[in-house]
C-alpha cells in the first residue's frame, strides 16, 4: 500500500477551502474540492450580493398579499439582531437542532433574504433557493432548511408558494425580461414576532449597516428597560362585499347543485355571482332548462362533456360553455313557456265563451213561445207524414 499524506486546507477564497490528496511522490490521486464555509464575522446588509439576490423574473402583478394585521419591521438591523437573541433561547436551539442547520449559516441566509426585501417593510423576498445558495456558495437544500427555521422561529412568512407559470405567464414573463421562464419563486416576508414587536433593541455608537453575529448584543433585561411604545393601531380598511345576489338567482343556484353537486364544490355563492353575470335567473330558466341548453349544443358540435374530477376549474368550464351556448338564444325557456300558455289559455277562453253563447241562443230559442209553436207544429207535420208513410206501405202488400 503506498503511503498518503493529507495536506492542511489552504483557503482559496472567504468561503471555500480545498483539500489536497497526494501520494509519497508527489502525484494528486483526487481532485480539489470546494466546500462552503459560513461568514462568522461581521454581515454587511448593503453588500454587492443585492442585484443577484433580488433578480429580475416576472411575476403577477395580481397576486395575493399579506393583510394590513401582519406587522412590518422597522429595520433589517433590528430584524437581525432580534433574531439572533431568538435563536440563542432554549426553544430557538431546539428548533435549530431540528433543522440541522448551524447559528451562522442561518444568519447568512436571513442577511441574504434581508438585502432582497424591501427595505421599509421587510417584505417582497422573491429569491429563489438556488439564487441564494450560488451567491453564498452552500447548496440549496441547506437555503431551504433554514428558511424553514426562519418561518418556524416567527420570523418569516411565505405570501405566495411557488409554482410553473401557465401558458399565458410565460409569455408574459418572455415579453418583460425576454428569456425563458418556466417557474416562479415563492415570495417571502421577513417579520418580527408578535411576543418581540415591543422589544427595541439599541444601537451602540453610530448607526452603521455592518452587525456582529453573536457578540456586541444587548441582554433581554436591557431590552425591557428601554422598550420603545407601541406605534398607535392603524385602522382597518372596510372590507368590500359582493351585493347579496337576487332571490331567483339563489333558487337556480340551488336547483343546478342539486343537479350538478360539482359545482357548488366550494361555495354556493361563487356559482350565484357566476349565474349573475350570466344574466340567469329563477325568472327565465330553470336548472333542466340550463342542462338541455348544454347537452344540445354539446351535440350540435360534438362535444362530449369531460369529468368535473379532471378539470382545474369546473364552474369556469361551466361558465364558458353556458356563454357560448346563449348567443343562440332568443327568449329565455320559461318565459317562452309562459308566454305560449298563455296564448293557449287565451284560445281556451274563447272556445270556452263561444261555446256558452251557442248554449245560451239555444236556451234562448228554447224559452221563446213561438218558437216552440213553430217547433210544435214541425213534429205534428213530421208524425202525420210518418202514418201516411206507413199506411201506403200496408196497403202496397
């Protein structure tokens, strides 16, 4: 066996170290490999890794966001510096334990996050964990453990989980930056904890960007003496409601969910504010009216209905069809209904009435004196031309 030697690592760079391997003459028998080394000394939050940790992917710009309850920081020093209190509390190193990630390399993923949110509120993190990981120089499972941490700790929240773009995005995404985007990242903010929102940390000396990892922190009983007040509570916006839909509106709703169950899957007022906009009601239609409509024009067109089960979203389907299929409608089916009973009751009525005039001329004719005399001597006629009739036959045999 030949003999090895392991030579001392030799810094290549602040965040690498390589290892060389080598036999008794001289020859490398394995190559040089690089490995990530957490920043132990001071983090500049205005650091050069800013424009490459924001990035510029496209995202929309109707998402949702958090609601005006969720508090905002008042700086990305103080965020830091409070969460590096918290994790040196017993139930922050029992957390850290769980995640398995170490005190410095969760600062320096929380300074990363914290150049590429938005300065005044701390939120806006768009980074994606592989962004982060190839400026820090560790992998992106590493990025993921501790951002996990920083959201068990308090101290983050994810506002919109990340996803592929549609077909439409992607497009929009390639008119705005001109590449190709498949995917958009989670979008972060970065928060202090509701049980430390009253806690003012001091600054010592002059302002400055740069914070220590671990040292220069004041203890939690100064923090208390020098608790800042409580900002005064900011109102609520009033919330915007949907009108109350129509009465007749809600009973085909309903009629429809019993028919179709799929389509009052979340709630019965999203089919209501559907059929609003549709412009159906109980008035005009009824839920086996809306189905024939369907069924015909799927028909017509060779369309067979797929399975609920397999669509995204059933009631936009039903939406769409539904559109499609009444630009062949003139009148709606239970007002065309209405109106052809009504027609039909109408030439009842005037059978009906000349059938009661006829009646009351024969009533009339009947109680009439002359008429009856007329009448009278009509049958006598007849009866006296019936025996002579009968005469002439018996006389003929």
């Amino acid at each position: 066996m030949l003999p090895t030697t392991i030579a001392p690592a030799r810094p290549e760079s602040s965040d690498s170290a390589a290892l060389d391997v080598s036999t008794a003459s001289g020859a490398a028998v394995c190559p040089r490999r690089r490995y990530y080394r957490p920043c132990t000394g001071q983090r500049d939050l205005r650091s050069t890794v800013t424009r490459s940790c924001r990035g510029r992917a496209w995202r929309p710009s109707d998402g949702p966001t958090l609601p005006a309850t969720v508090p905002v920081w008042s700086s990305a020093a103080h965020w830091l510096e409070t969460l590096t209190a918290a994790i040196t509390t017993p139930e922050g190193e029992e957390l850290r334990a769980a995640a398995k990630v170490s005190i410095d390399t969760l600062l320096d993923v929380a300074a990363a996050d914290a150049r590429a949110a938005d300065s005044r509120t701390g939120r806006g993190v768009t980074t994606a964990h592989e962004t982060v990981a190839k400026a820090l120089g560790c992998s992106a499972k590493t990025v993921q453990r501790a951002r996990s941490l920083l959201e068990a700790l308090g101290f983050a929240v994810t506002v919109v989980g990340g996803r592929y773009l549609t077909t439409e995005e992607r497009a929009a995404a390639t008119a705005h930056h001109g590449g190709d985007q498949r995917r958009m990242a989670s979008e972060r903010a970065l928060l202090v904890p509701r049980s430390l929102t009253n806690v003012h940390l001091p600054r010592r000396g002059k302002s400055s960007s740069t914070l220590t990892s671990r040292s220069g922190l004041p203890t939690r009983a100064d923090a208390r003496g020098e608790a800042a007040p409580r900002p005064a509570p900011k109102r609520k916006a009033a919330r915007s409601f949907l009108p109350r839909p129509p009465v007749a509106v809600q009973r085909l709703a309903a009629g429809l969910a019993q028919r179709l169950p799929w389509l009052a899957r979340g709630h019965i007022g999203s089919l209501c504010h559907t059929l609003t906009r549709l412009g159906l009601d109980d008035v005009g239609w009824t839920a086996h009216d809306v189905i024939d409509m369907l069924d015909r024009r799927n028909l017509d067109i060779g369309l067979f209905e797929p399975s609920p089960s397999s669509q995204r979203d059933p009631l936009a389907l039903f939406a769409h069809q539904v559109r499609a299929a009444l630009v062949d409608v003139d009148e709606p089916p239970r007002l065309r209904r209405a109106r052809d009973a009504a027609a039909r009751a109408d030439e009842r009525a005037r059978v009906l009435a000349a059938r009661a005039a006829e009646d009351a001329r024969l009533a009339a004719e009947r109680a009439d004196p002359e008429v009856q005399a007329r009448i009278a001597a009509a049958k006598r006629k007849m009866r006296e031309h019936l025996a002579a009739a009968r005469a002439h036959a018996r006389h003929q045999r």
